[in-house]
C-alpha cells in the first residue's frame, strides 16, 4: 500500500486572500491530505486572532466546497514549522510563489529547513497570475482606507475584514483615548 502524504500549507493568513484560498485548493488537489497551518505567532500583532484566521479559513474552505475539503484540515502552530510538521507528520511543505523576490525568500526558507529537518520536502506552486499581486499585508492596506477588496479575499472573509478595518482605523485615529 502506497504511505499517505501529508503536506502543511503554512503561513500567517492575515487575512487569508484568494491567492491562499487558490493554493491550497490545488495542494488538496495533489497531496492525500493537506493541513493548513496558522502561524500564532506571539511577537506580531496581527489584525486577526489565530482563532479568527482558523475560522476565516475554516469558512473560506466551506465557501470552496460546501462542508470544506475532506481531505483539507486546518491547524494552529507556534514556533518552528519543521517541528509542526514533525508533530503530525507532514513530509511536505507546499509554498504559494507569486514572484522572483518571493522565491528569493523562500528559498533560504526551504534551505533552513532542509538543514534542520531533511526529511522535509518543500514544494512550490506558482501563483495564478490572476493573484499574484495580492498579500495580505496590500489587502489590509487597501481595506483600512476603504478601498475594494472584494476581487481579493474570500466572499466570508470580506465583511470580517471590513469591520476590522474600521476598528483599526479608529484605533489609529485614537491611539490614546
Ligand atoms: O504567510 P507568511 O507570513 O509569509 O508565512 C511565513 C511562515 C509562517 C510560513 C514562516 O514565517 C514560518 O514558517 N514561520 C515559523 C517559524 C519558522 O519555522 N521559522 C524558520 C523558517 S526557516
């Protein structure tokens, strides 16, 4: 019998766009199961809870496939990814590449990686070019000075956003009340 191959498709997702949602649905679509996997990272400030980027995507993967993907999961970590993956056996690290200076970055990334756990493959998928020009970083930008980002996340996604980003902008209109 053939082993199952796991992959993990990390990242911060805040929030998660439609680039994200894209390559994840065509790791579920090469790999047997696929974890997707929330950094919480404790020394940023993300717009969103690790909570609430699990359940963005929880509901962006609903939107895809109505119930989510059933061989589609979604996890929270901290700390390396090697060790998630280790922790529930993952062999590959599926990363979205949108361009040469993503892949500059990932690849010391995948270096690093490969040093620490081999047993580790990273694999990339390019970007549709019809999202490669969306980050999550542009995305919170264009939504906290009220522009449209409805071509860019996912349709649960958006009203989320848009409330965060009002809530964002008053904090940083008031930033000692
Ligand atoms: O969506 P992002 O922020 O580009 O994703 C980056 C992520 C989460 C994949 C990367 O920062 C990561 O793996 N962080 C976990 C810490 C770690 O393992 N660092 C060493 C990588 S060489």
């Amino acid at each position: 019998m053939q082993p199952v191959t796991r992959a993990l498709v990390p990242g911060t997702f805040d929030p998660p766009t439609l680039g994200h949602l894209d390559v994840i649905l065509r790791a579920a679509a090469l790999f047997d199961e696929v974890v997707v996997a929330v950094l919480d990272n404790t020394a940023k400030t993300p717009w969103f809870s690790a909570e609430e980027r699990e359940s963005l995507l929880r509901a962006a993967l609903d939107g895809a496939a109505p119930g989510g993907l059933a061989n589609v999961r979604v996890d929270r970590f901290t700390g390396l990814l090697v060790q998630f993956a280790d922790a529930v056996e993952a062999r590959v690290v599926v990363k979205g590449l949108r361009s040469g200076a993503d892949f500059d970055y990932e690849r010391s990334m995948a270096h690093m990686n490969r040093e620490l756990a081999p047993r580790i493959e990273t694999v990339f998928i390019p970007a549709d070019p019809r999202f490669s020009h969306l980050s999550s970083s542009l995305v919170r930008e264009v939504a906290l000075f009220g522009g449209d980002v409805a071509r860019a996340v996912p349709p649960p996604v958006l009203e989320p956003l848009k409330e965060r980003a009002v809530e964002q902008k008053r904090g940083r209109h008031h930033p000692h009340p």
